[in-house]
C-alpha cells in the first residue's frame, strides 16, 4: 500500500509493502524541485518495485 502526494515543488511516495522474500518494509521518499521532472517521479516508482521484488 503506498500514497502519493504533492505540495508545491514537492514529491512524496511513502507507505509499506512486502518483499518477494516475505520482509515488511515501510519507506518514505521525498523530492523537493520545481518542477519534479517526470523521469524523477518514475525513478521513485521503481524504487518501490525494486524494493518490492527484493528476495533478500
């Protein structure tokens, strides 16, 4: 489960998940620019999905 949010020249993903490997992390990440470029806000996508498929 994760949420997303905005303020001005900020970005924010936080929330938790489970790993591929069974492990329970909770994350934050925070961007702060104006504007957030696109490939930024991708980059933290797959941040989480690599978090996510993490058997470790």
């Amino acid at each position: 489960r994760a949420k997303t949010g905005s303020v001005q020249q900020t970005r924010a993903l936080s929330g938790y998940l489970t790993t591929a490997g069974g492990r329970q992390v909770v994350f934050a990440l925070i961007v702060n620019s104006d504007p957030v470029p696109p490939a930024v806000i991708a980059a933290m996508d797959n941040v989480v999905s690599t978090m996510a498929a993490s058997r470790g």
